[in-house]
C-alpha cells in the first residue's frame, strides 16, 4: 500500500516570499512522484513530476521540488510566489499495476498569497 | 497531452435520482479514470475504465452505485445511481498520457449537488 502525507492543509504567504509546500509519502515499492494544482473551480494540473534521474524536478510557473528518498519527502517550493499561486496543491503518487497507473493523492495544501 | 471535456459541469439534483457524467477525450486512450473530490477533501480514486473490459472498482465503491461504461477509445461515463447528500462531490475524469510517463491529465470536473 502506498500514501501521501501533506502536513500543511494551509499555508499563508506574502507576495515575492519564497514557500515550501511539504509531502512525505509511504510505499513498499518503487514510485513515481507528482504535483498537481487546482485553481478554484477548475480541474487538475500538472506542475511537475519525478519519475527518475534527477533528484530536483523543475516544473511550470517557477515551481520545483526535489526528491528525497532517504526522507521519503517530494516538497515543493518556489522561491518567490505570486498573487496568481493561490490555490490547491496536491502530492501525489503512483504506483504501475495491472490496471494502469493509479494515483494516490494527499489531502491537499491551501496556498494563500496576499499582497 | 490530452484535451478532456466534461458533462454536464454542474448539476444539482434531487435525492434517489441518478446523475449520467460524460467524458470525452481529444485523442484515443487506453486507460480512463474516475475520481470523486468530496467538499474539503483530496481525491479518491473510484474506479478504472479499460475500453472493452469491466471497470475495475475500488474499495468501497461498486459497480451497482457507480455503473461505468466504456465504448470506445476516447469516451466514457460514470453514473451516480440513487443519490443521497453524501454523494455531493466534484467527479473527475483522467486519463493516462499517450508517452510512457506515468503522467495523467484531468478533465474539469462534474460539480454534482444533491438536496
């Protein structure tokens, strides 16, 4: 069995300060690591993934997280955040079986950017 | 990537009815997957839809609540039976990318709303 653990379910931050959004997961096997964001009212996106190589993963709008696997952490930061940043992130992870690549998601991280 | 429309995006219904979602997807896909997001709450995988086979449910959701059907490579629905308050969730759908990265693109989601 695999998990996602997102000790933040909220983080409050000014604009241009940098954030570090937290993930530590659990899991027996191998996985491939992501995040997603989802602005109100709207669907999932992909701000970036780990799938090997690399340990720092660079994504989209600035955003990077770096994987750890002695911690099993996969946190995201970004050095200097945006009113735009508000929104939900999401951890995720997957593990390949039979019936495809299933995703296990964490509960979630409120980003809050105020000016 | 892959381009997924949903419908309808939002409905609100009454309690015993049944909800019919669509998913459709720009480009053909084997695998196609439910989510449903409750108020507040990460996602929970429901079930995963393979063109031509039965849909593979998770714990706890079955097939008689949540009836699947797959027809072809780019569509799909999933069908809440019987609704009740507690089914009040954003349902989602995703499907795998067409490279071999593990990388899964959602659609914008089903706001469902039972009285």
């Amino acid at each position: 069995a695999q998990s996602v653990t997102q000790l933040d379910s909220q983080v409050p931050v000014f604009e241009e300060a940098p954030v570090e959004l937290r993930c530590n997961y659990s899991s027996s096997v191998s996985v491939y690591l992501f995040w997603y964001v989802q602005y109100p009212n709207q669907g999932l996106q992909l701000l970036l993934k780990y799938l090997s190589g690399s340990t720092l993963v660079k994504g989209i709008n600035g955003f990077e997280a770096e994987f750890n696997k002695s911690q099993t952490s996969f946190h995201l930061r970004k050095p200097s955040v945006h009113i735009s940043d508000t929104a939900e992130y999401f951890c995720a992870v997957s593990r390949r079986t039979g019936g495809g690549n299933k995703l296990t998601f964490g509960t979630g991280t409120q980003l809050k950017v105020e000016l | 990537s892959a381009v997924i429309s949903q419908k309808p995006s939002r409905d609100i219904c009454q309690r015993g009815t049944s909800l019919t979602i669509q998913c459709q997807v720009d480009s053909q896909v084997t695998m196609m997957f439910w989510y449903r997001q409750q108020p507040g709450q990460s996602l929970t995988l429901i079930a995963t839809a393979n063109q031509g086979s039965e849909a593979t449910y998770e714990s706890g959701f079955v097939i008689d609540k949540f009836p699947i059907s797959r027809p072809n490579l780019t569509f799909s629905t999933l069908t809440v039976s019987n609704m009740s308050p507690e089914d009040s969730s954003i349902y989602l759908c995703s499907v795998e990318g067409l490279a071999a990265d593990n990388e899964q693109f959602f659609g914008p989601g089903t706001r469902l709303t039972v009285l």
